[in-house]
C-alpha cells in the first residue's frame, strides 16, 4: 500500500497539526522504534522496510504495510530514502544507488523542502555476485520534546543545520561554530570531567579544595612537597635523580643506556616492553620482524609464495595458479566444493538451517527456465578445446539473476553453475507434478471406457 501523508497543501485537522508541530524540531524523524527499519528482503537483491510513520520537512507519513524494494546487481553502497515530492503531494520510498565508495547518496535535485526532498533512513552495501546485503547501516532519527537521538553517527551528514543537538551513543554532538566554520562538537566530550577520591565521586570545588590542601598542607619540607609541574605539552618537569627512589627523567636514562649499549650490556624496549635489535648478520643471532617477512617471502610452494601480512591468501607467482599436484590428486569422501570470496578468500558455503533466516519456498519462473539455452563453444585465444555452458547475459536478459555473477560495474561475468541444478530441480518437480495429473486423468477415462464397455455388453 502506498505511503500515507498529512502536510501537504490541503486543508489539515487539529490533531494532524498538533502531531506536526511536536515533530517540527527535527528536520527528519521516525516515529516509533520499528518504524521505516531496513533489514535483508525474502528475494534476491531486494530489502524490506518496515511498517510505521515518519516525520520530516512539515510532513507526517505513515506506510501501514511493510514494503519491498529492489536493488540492481553490483557492487554499490545505495542509500534508502523517503522522497516527499510536494508537486505530487506523495511520498514514496526509493533508493538511491551509489558507488563502491562508502557515503550517503544525496540527489542534488531532491533537497529542497518544500519541492523535491529526500529522507534517508538507511545505507545498504552490495556486492557482486552476492544476492543479500552484505551491511545494513541504520540512519534514522527519532525526535521530540527538544531532543533528537540518532541510530549512527553518519546521520550528520544530513541532519547538519547549524544549532543542531542529537546524540548517538554515548557523544552528545552539537553543529555549532568555530572560528567562523560550521563544526560539529561532542558535548557530552568538552563538558565530562570527573575528580574521584577515594574511589568516590566529589564535587568540583570539593575536589579541588582538598587536593589543593594536600598539596600546601603537606609540610615544609622540600621533600613533603607534591606539586609536580608540567610543560604546555603535558610532559612532567623533573631534575635529574640523586637516589635509587627518585624518578629518572629522560636525559638520565638516554645517557645511561648509552653506556651499556656501547659496553654490549644493555638492551632498548618500546613502551610495550618489546626488545629493540639491529638485523641478524650472523646465522645465531636474534632476527628482527622484517627479516623474518622476508624469509617468508622467499619461501614458496609450488608456483605460489606465502604471505604473513594476508590472513587466508595466497600471493600467486603465477596468476590463478594454486600449489601444484592438485589437478592430478584424486579424493574420495569427507569432501567439500570451495568457493572464492570477493575478498579472494577461500573457504566452503554453509547450508544448515542454523546459519539462515527468513527462509520462504523460492519458485523459479518456469517458462523462463525453459528458455535457458546450453551452448557449446571455444574460449578466445585459448585453443580448440570444446566446452558446454550458457551464457550469463542471456540468464541476466531473461530475468534469472539468481544465476548470473555479475562483475564490479555491475555487468554480466560468470554464471553460478552450481544453481542450475537448482532450475532444473524445480522443472522436474513441475513435470512430476503434471506426470501425477495426467496418470489420474488416464486412470479416469480408464475406468469410464471400462464401465461403458460393460454397459454395452
């Protein structure tokens, strides 16, 4: 069902009017926590947008059913967005494609109150190949009585007017300027400062007073004093030690560790603890992580060089080539197919139940199965060799993108052959289907020439 709206230019009731201007703070909200939610569609390529009403610009919509939207192939970061068009006095829900750049995607032409205005309310992340969002990011804001409360910080980039106040976690973000530049500050940031004593939470003035007491109050003495100083960089001002209990300043222990170094007694650590050492000369001594990468680097197996930095990759010598043997080494149970990632992983697809929601019967169109043509052909540039398939721009024309792996610009590259057993599984549930009626039919005029036969006689 489509979207209901109040606000644009007709008359508006009361009750309409008072509703309006409980949201009017806020220049894009959604009402109710479930409202406008995104989440993964039952379809391939597709997401769901939840029930519910939505403020923004002067304008209250309410979708009373959740509604399904569908996404082109590629991979792309689309933004899904309310569009109030004042012309049409609607509102409608779209989306807006992106790029393989994370953002929000703003429509030049749609940010105009009053005319053409887009909502956002979330971001989705598609991959080639892949049928389901890979990333959903909830944009939406909810806003009422002064306040407004953001799903993720993104939503800055559109909730963005100046004097804006919205949070989003635990940051209390506030579009304010300085020196003369629009800038968002975190409040809840500039303004948290604690003073705990005794493990007790003071007041500021108490705090201060009692620390400041400590300090003045500790005695006469030199020694008693415990007022440290400090330079603008927040570093501690210290002379140099003159007993075992006084701390060492950096000076000290730089011309200390000189002397040890150059007496080869004394090792470096970083403030981690980590010991400092000079590459290896000699086959005893100790090997820095650079020396070892590069061992690493040189070591191979078969055409193909391991990779400390890539966890589950393989840097290839020779491009889509694996470890050699593979080809000839036969393998009976305790198999698995391995698939490929995008990110060149290489792993298997689980199946189980476990791993799944939403699982709803998926119908192929019959007839368009039917059209699946299977060709056989020769690779360019690749000899003679015969090979049997299809082809993906005709499963992508005849509307089987279930089928069909898609490059990054979002065309036609390979074809999921595993699926096709799929396509074929659901023509021979048909034709048995069709096989099961026609055997009924069959036992019926049967039976009927068999009673006329006996009539007859």
């Amino acid at each position: 069902m489509p979207i209901q709206s109040v606000g644009y230019e007709r008359a508006i009731a009361y009750d309409d009017l008072g509703e309006i201007f409980s949201h009017a703070g806020a220049a894009y909200s959604v009402i109710g926590a479930d409202a406008f939610e995104v989440s993964p569609g039952p379809a391939p390529m597709q997401v769901k947008v939840r029930a519910g009403r939505a403020a923004g610009q002067a304008i209250i919509d309410t979708l009373p059913a959740d509604e399904i939207l569908t996404a082109a192939p590629g991979t792309r970061w689309d933004t899904v967005a309310i569009r109030r068009d004042w012309g049409a006095k609607t509102s409608t829900l779209v989306i807006l494609a992106g790029t393989a750049a994370e953002g929000i995607v703003r429509d030049p032409d749609a940010m105009t109150p009053g005319v053409l205005d887009d909502h956002p309310v979330a971001l989705v992340r598609w991959a080639a190949g892949q049928t389901v969002p890979q990333q959903i990011i909830d944009l939406r804001v909810w806003a009422s009585t002064g306040g407004a409360f953001g799903a993720d910080p993104r939503v800055r980039e559109f909730a963005n007017a100046i004097g804006t106040r919205i949070r989003v976690g635990n940051s209390l973000w506030e579009r304010t300027i300085v020196s003369g530049t629009p800038t968002w500050v975190d409040f809840a940031a500039a303004t948290n400062l604690f003073i705990r004593r005794n493990n007790a939470n003071v007041s500021i003035q108490d705090g201060l007073t009692k620390a400041l007491d400590a300090i003045e109050g500790a005695g006469s003495s030199p020694a008693a004093n415990r007022l440290a100083m400090w330079n603008p960089e927040g570093y501690m001002a210290m002379k140099d030690p003159q007993s075992p209990n006084h701390a060492a300043n950096v000076r000290y222990v730089d011309s200390s560790f000189e002397v040890l170094v150059k007496a080869r007694k004394g090792v470096m650590r970083d403030a981690a603890g980590r010991i400092f050492i000079e590459d290896p000369v000699l086959d005893d001594q100790g090997a820095t992580l650079g020396t070892v990468k590069e061992a690493i680097r040189d070591y191979r197996v078969g055409d193909n060089q391991l990779t400390p930095a890539l966890r589950d990759k393989i840097q290839e010598a020779k491009d889509g080539k694996f470890a050699e043997g593979v080809y000839d080494r036969g393998m009976g149970t305790n198999t698995r197919a391995a698939y490929i990632r995008d990110d060149g992983a290489l792993g298997y697809r689980t199946s189980s139940r476990r791993f799944k929601t939403d699982i709803e019967t998926f119908t192929p169109d019959a007839d368009a199965l039917r059209q699946i043509r299977a060709v056989m052909y020769r690779r360019i540039g690749e000899g003679d060799g015969i090979e049997h398939g299809v082809i993906a721009e005709e499963l992508h024309d005849l509307g089987h993108h279930w089928l069909v792996i898609y490059d990054d610009e979002g065309a036609p590259l390979s074809v999921a052959y595993e699926l096709i057993g799929l396509a074929a599984l659901t023509l021979a549930q048909q034709q048995a289907d069709q096989l099961d009626g026609l055997r009924r039919e069959l036992s019926e005029i049967r039976s009927a020439v068999t009673r006329l036969t006996e009539a007859s006689s």
